[in-house]
C-alpha cells in the first residue's frame, strides 16, 4: 500500500470493522446481542493490537484507529495495548448523525479525554444523504445514490427518520442554513468529534461541505436545543426497534 500511494508512512491507520460479530443494529436489523452469532474464528483483539504494533515500530504507521466498535470493543482494544506496551487506538470511525446519535451514550464516555481519549470520526453525517432533505416527500432526485440504489442507507428513509428529518429541516430554515450545514455542523459541535467523513459526488456539494465548516457557522444555543428536543421526541429513528 505504501509504495501504491508512494509514501512512506501512514498517519492513521483505520481498523475498517470488527472481526468479531458485533449488534450493530444499522447493518444486522437489530441493535440486540445475538450470542448465536458469535464468530468463533474471528481473528483476536490481541493479534490484530500486536500486528498494529509491529507496523509502528517499523514505522509504517504512526497511528491507529477503531471503526464500528462498541464499548466492549474499545475497553478490550485499549487493555490488551496497554498489556502489549503498544500504544492505545487514537480515534474511532463509527455512524453518527441526527438520525442515529447512539454514540452520545456510554460509547462517548469511554473514549472522554478524560478516559481513553479516543477521537469520533463521525461517518454519514447526512445520514447516506437524507439530511440533505432531498428525499423528503418521497423525492427521488435523478442520479443521487438512493434514487439508483433503493436499498443503499435505506433506513434513513424509514417514515420516522423522514418526520425527524422534516424537523429539522424546519429548524435549519429558521436558523437561515441548509440542512446540510445544520447537520454537519451540529456534528462539529459535540465534544468528542476531531473532525468529520464528507462524502460528495459533484464541486457544488463538496463546497457546502466544507463552508458548513467555516468558523463563521455556529448553531446557536436556542437552535441546538431545538434539535435536542426532536430527539427527544424522535430517538434515533434510523435505527431498527
């Protein structure tokens, strides 16, 4: 991979998915632990810690980062790095959005600076495009990825998610933003996000990606606590029951 991207060395190398069967409800239909559907020849935490740690002292990597983890798995990645004398996973690449803010929980509380200090990468934070609104009323625009791909982050066009979106479309029109930048730029205000994954497919959406980034954007205190109180009444809808 290196001498493909003729470098010689990766800054942060991201863990894409655990090995093991995780309950991540986005991706299985259920966000409850099945213990049938444990792997038994999923590969250890361990091994993989000590093959991370292998790249670092050749100074292949600099660092490494988790992605779709729960909590068990960050606790569990962090003690064996700190058995092994490997230093401990500095970021975690999981799905976070208006529409499924589960991270918010006991998972943000793990990786706290004050704790183990692991960073959110937040990955769809249009929730696969929907909080663009573009979808809403069951619009279909010609050549975006759910109009080509029916199944593609379908749960983001689930009835729930689609009043939840309403919602906050509402509130982007009063604070006089689109709802892209309410939605990317609420993720730069949570505490335990370093930074955001953008995805865009033209120049036009890749600009109002980055300018929802500007130090000029900030959500006010009242806008903020209008998109708590939707929550509130709409919790994370784009996951499954």
């Amino acid at each position: 991979s290196l001498r493909r991207l003729n470098i010689d060395y990766i800054d942060v190398y991201q863990l894409h998915w655990p090995d093991r069967y995780v309950p991540i409800g986005a991706f299985y239909g259920t966000a409850e632990y099945d213990p049938k559907k444990e792997r038994h020849d999923a590969v250890p935490i361990k091994e993989t810690v000590a093959a991370l740690g292998e790249l670092i002292a050749a100074g292949k990597i600099k660092h490494y980062g988790l992605s779709n983890e729960t909590t068990f798995g960050v606790c569990e990645f962090v003690r064996v790095a700190d058995e092994l004398g490997v230093p401990r996973p500095v970021s975690i690449q999981n799905s976070f959005c208006l529409l499924h803010r589960s991270f918010e929980t006991e998972l943000a509380e793990a990786c706290a600076k004050r704790n183990y200090n692991i960073l959110l990468l937040p990955w769809t934070p249009l929730g696969g495009g929907a909080l663009t609104g573009k979808y809403l009323d069951g619009a279909r625009p010609e050549g975006a990825r759910m109009t080509l791909y029916s199944h593609f982050h379908h749960r983001y066009l689930s009835d729930s998610c689609q009043t939840a979106t309403a919602e906050y479309k509402k509130i982007a029109d009063e604070a006089g933003v689109s709802l892209t930048t309410l939605a990317l730029n609420w993720c730069k205000t949570r505490s335990f996000a370093t930074s955001t994954i953008i995805g865009a497919t033209n120049m036009e959406q890749l600009r109002e990606n980055i300018d929802a980034f500007e130090p000029t954007v900030q959500l006010s205190k009242d806008t903020l606590k209008a998109i708590d109180a939707v929550h509130a009444k709409c919790r994370d809808p784009s996951v499954p029951n």
